[in-house]
C-alpha cells in the first residue's frame, strides 16, 4: 500500500513525514523545499505479531509495510504549470490514497503560503486542482469514446456517465462523491481519476489543542464537516508530537502518550484509518522459520489470499487450515486448538478473515 502526504507548503507535511518513517527528509520554512518525493516504508503495528513470537520463538518476525510518499508543495495553478505543476500531479496519480495534511494551528514563525490559516480554503486550493487535472482527462476520454461510439454502441452509456461525472466535478465535486453504480465505478477506476483517490484529511494541529481538547477547535471541525460530506475521513493529528516522541523506544512512547491523556499515537491511527479507508485487512503465517503478517482486500477468498505469498500456492491451492487468532491464544498452542477442533479446513471459496492464522496446503 502506498499513501501519498500532499497539502500545501509549509503546512507540515515534511515533519509529519518523518515523525512517521525516520526517514530524515528535508524539511524547512520555505515552500517547495520538498521538491523529489521522499519515500519511507514503514511496518504496520500489529500486537498480534508480538504475541505469536513469543509463542513460536521464529528464526524471523515479518511486519506487513507501508510506503510513505512526501510529495511537493501544491500552489494555486498546478494544473497548469504552476510551482512544480504536472511534476506533482504525477506522483499522486502513481498513490493508494492520499494523506492531505491541513493546517489548523496558529504560529506566527511558520510562513502560510497564503498569509493565514484556513482549512477550508486550503483544501478548497489543493481539490481544486485535482479536478482541473481531471477535467482534462475526462475530455480527451470523452473525445475518444464518443468517436468509437459511432461504432460501437455499447458505449452509450459509458459516455452518458462521463458526461455527467464531467459536469459534477465543473460543480467543484470530487470524482470520489459522485453516486455511481457498479458498472459506473467500473468506468470511473479505468479513467484514474485524482479526485476519485481515497483521502484521509490530517489536521495538523497543536500539542495544546490535544491538552485542551481537540474539539474545542474550530478549524478541525470544520476539516470534519468537509470530511463527511464527501465521504474522506478525517484524522487529527500533532506532527511536531509525533516529532517528539518518534525516537522513543514504545515503553517511553507509551508512558508519554499515557501522560498527555493519547491512547494512540498518530501513526497507528493512520494506518488503522488506512486500512479501514481502503478496505484491507491482514492474514497471519506462524511457524518456526518465520511469524508474518500479509495484507490483503476484504473479501479476499482462500486461493487469492495464498497467492500473495507465491503464485503457486493459489494455482495449486488443495485447501487452508485456519484458526481465528483469539482462538490460538486462548488454547495457547496449536495442538490444543487442533484437540479443541477449533482449526477448519476450508476449500477454494472460504472468504479470509482478518486475524486468521492460515496454512495453506497445495500441489503443483
């Protein structure tokens, strides 16, 4: 999975950044001082890991990953060239879902691209962009089909759509809270649309704003009103906190989130609210050479599910032997499960769940 970190200069994107991956990217008071993308992968918590080492003591612990992208500062006009322009829009285009860093605290050393600080206005920028970008897609999409259409009317509706999607995103909609049916969705993923990217809006407020409560300000409820609206989701979020205490060993984090009244820090929930944005879940392997966690799409069956650990496990998939997690820990091994009957077979149609503990048996 790899998420993108847009927003607008000095909004706090680069110091989200490294809080996050330790990756050390540049990151200073000035715009466009992010001009490559940085990219940080990064381990997905997940307690259930730690659990199972302890149990099978593997040569090996293996985290599911994700990849951090910090992309450029966007400005007004990068649909036409403008600061770094298309450069900018092309590494979006190439992310899962995209982390939009708003800025929603005041500190007067901290130069805004726009002279003030106002969410709703920032978003409006960066969105607007992204459907301009997309605009021009849709017509040269619309151009090509209607021409084929002369040809082939089982194009009709197809272009019917993309009129229409065409005319909300002019409205300044997002191509992502456009109503659609399946087959619309269908012809909405092959056109790749920017708009249409999962978001989670990260309000980057201050470590006084979570000491008084985040509630209490306004701009992040007004992140949270846009939020909903178009089905994004919303995260608040303290960079400079996460900042602090990324270089902590997790009982230090622990006790220091404990002190400021935090249950998590900001990246477990970003990567939970990525997870849940996306739909994905995570299947464990446990056993002596290596305990592992792989990520996968809810919904997943069986055969799909090995093949993320190799081709031929899903072209040869025979059956999955599979147990709950909470049931393993509750028996405390596996033979115990096995004599409680609480480990199934299951065949080619068995839909994954996430937390199960899978061996998968096949035969090429």
């Amino acid at each position: 999975m790899k998420l993108g970190i847009v927003g607008l200069p000095n909004v706090g994107k680069s110091t989200l950044f490294n809080a996050i991956t330790n990756a050390g990217a540049q990151s200073a008071n000035y715009a466009f001082c992010t001009i490559e993308p940085n990219v940080g992968v990064v381990a997905v918590p997940d307690y259930r890991l730690d659990k199972l080492t302890e149990m099978y003591n593997p040569v090996k612990t293996t985290p599911a990953t994700i990849e951090f992208v910090d992309i450029a500062g966007l400005v007004k006009g990068a649909s036409k060239g403008e600061g770094l322009g298309n450069k900018f829009l092309s590494h979006i285009r190439e992310v899962d879902a995209i982390i939009h860093v708003v800025r929603c605290f005041d500190n007067d050393d901290i130069i805004h691209v726009e002279g003030s600080v106002n969410p709703q206005r920032d978003i409006e920028t960066i969105n607007l962009e992204l459907i301009l970008s997309d605009i021009e897609i849709l017509d040269r999409r619309i151009d090509r089909s209607s021409k084929a259409l002369k040809g082939d009317k089982s194009l009709a509706k197809e272009v019917e759509f993309l009129k229409r999607l065409r005319s909300q995103l002019e409205n300044g909609v997002n191509a992502r809270a456009v109503e659609t049916d399946e087959e619309e969705r269908e012809i909405m993923q092959s056109v790749a649309l920017l708009s249409s990217k999962p978001v989670i809006y990260a309000c980057n407020m201050s470590e006084e704003d979570f000491a008084s409560g985040i509630e209490e300000n306004e701009r992040y409820k007004a992140v949270r009103a846009i939020a909903e609206a178009e089905g994004a989701e919303v995260l608040p979020i303290c960079a400079e906190l996460e900042a602090e205490i990324s270089s902590l060993s997790k009982e230090e984090k622990e006790l220091f989130l404990s002190d400021l009244g935090i249950e998590k820090g900001g990246l477990d929930l970003l990567i939970q609210r990525s997870y849940s944005l996306l739909g994905l879940i995570s299947y464990l392997t446990a056993g002596q050479p290596e305990v592992r966690a792989w990520t996968i799409k809810k919904g997943t069956k069986a055969p799909q599910a090995a093949g993320k650990i190799h081709s031929d496990f899903e072209r040869g998939f025979i059956r999955a032997e599979v147990i709950s997690y909470d049931d393993l820990i509750a028996c405390g091994s596996m033979q115990a499960a096995k004599e409680k009957g609480l480990v199934r077979s299951e065949g080619k149609e068995y839909v994954m769940n996430d937390g199960d503990i899978v061996l998968f048996r096949f035969n090429v």
